[in-house]
C-alpha cells in the first residue's frame, strides 16, 4: 500500500489501524535482513498551528517528529510551503529567523539579487534571487521564525 508519505506496507496491520500504546515496541522489517525497532514513548502538547510531537525511540536512539493531529481545532493556520517546481517560490533553506527583508512588494529584482537574510545558531544565511521578476508576494518579516520550507515570498517573472 502506498500513500502521499511513502509505502507504508511494511507496518504491521495492528499498529497501522490502532497506533501503539506508550512504551510499547514494534520491530519493522524494511527488507530481508533490515529490521527497525520503533518504541513509542509519549505525545507532546498540542502547537497553536494544530500540531503536536511524537517522541520515540528508532532502534534505541531518541527521535521526535511533528504531525498534525486532526481532532485539534487550528489557532494558527499552517504556514505554505514552497513549491519546488515553481521557480518563483522561494522558501526557507533552513529552520531559523528572519533577520533583514532587503525587498519590497511589487519591487522588481534580478536573477541573484538579494532577498533576505536568516539567522539559525548564530549563523546568517542569506537567500537570493534564483530568478528575475517582480515580488507579487512578501510572506515574512524581520523577527519572524520560519521553518525549512516555508514560503517566504513570490516572484513573478
């Protein structure tokens, strides 16, 4: 069976209709020979964008992801995310801050012009333009946290 997040064929029927139970293990076998130990351990509190983090444990390591739990009503909408296919979408290289906005709504750019800056760790990386065009859309501002991915603004050519 496959679905928008991959083959999910691999997990064990009762795991997949009713979820695992906190602290209980599970062992998925990828392929003959690749086997993964996934023990659940806790949900955290529910995120004012409607989602909550799973933490588990992946063949003993600690790991945690977000997901979005359906029975929350939203605060917060969901941030868009960048289309890669769309050349004028330009999203968040990394999870960070926006520290400076050099652009403008409406105002024309070049192909490698400056858009922004973004501060992640105390490091600055800043985001230019991969296409020339017009900025039709200016989703962030100085101070704003993003995450990877987030559409930060839109570019027509």
């Amino acid at each position: 069976m496959h679905c928008k997040d991959g083959d999910i064929e691999v997990l064990p029927t009762p795991e997949f209709y009713y979820g695992m139970e906190r602290g209980a293990d599970v062992a998925i076998e990828l392929e003959p020979g690749k086997t993964l130990i996934v023990k659940f351990q806790t949900v955290g509190e529910a995120h004012p964008d409607g989602t909550r983090t799973v933490f588990f444990e992946l063949n003993g390591q600690p790991r945690e992801v977000s997901v979005r739990d359906r029975s929350l009503q939203v605060k917060e909408p969901a941030k868009p995310k960048a289309d890669p296919a769309q050349p004028g979408q330009i999203g968040a290289p990394i999870p960070g801050v926006v520290s400076t906005v050099a652009v403008q709504f409406n105002q024309p750019v070049k192909k490698g012009d400056r858009l922004l800056v973004m501060e992640a760790m105390k490091m600055q990386s800043t985001v230019y333009a991969p296409i020339g065009g017009v900025v039709k859309q200016l989703l962030v501002q100085p101070g704003q946290h993003v995450d990877a991915k987030d559409l930060l603004l839109v570019i027509e050519p």
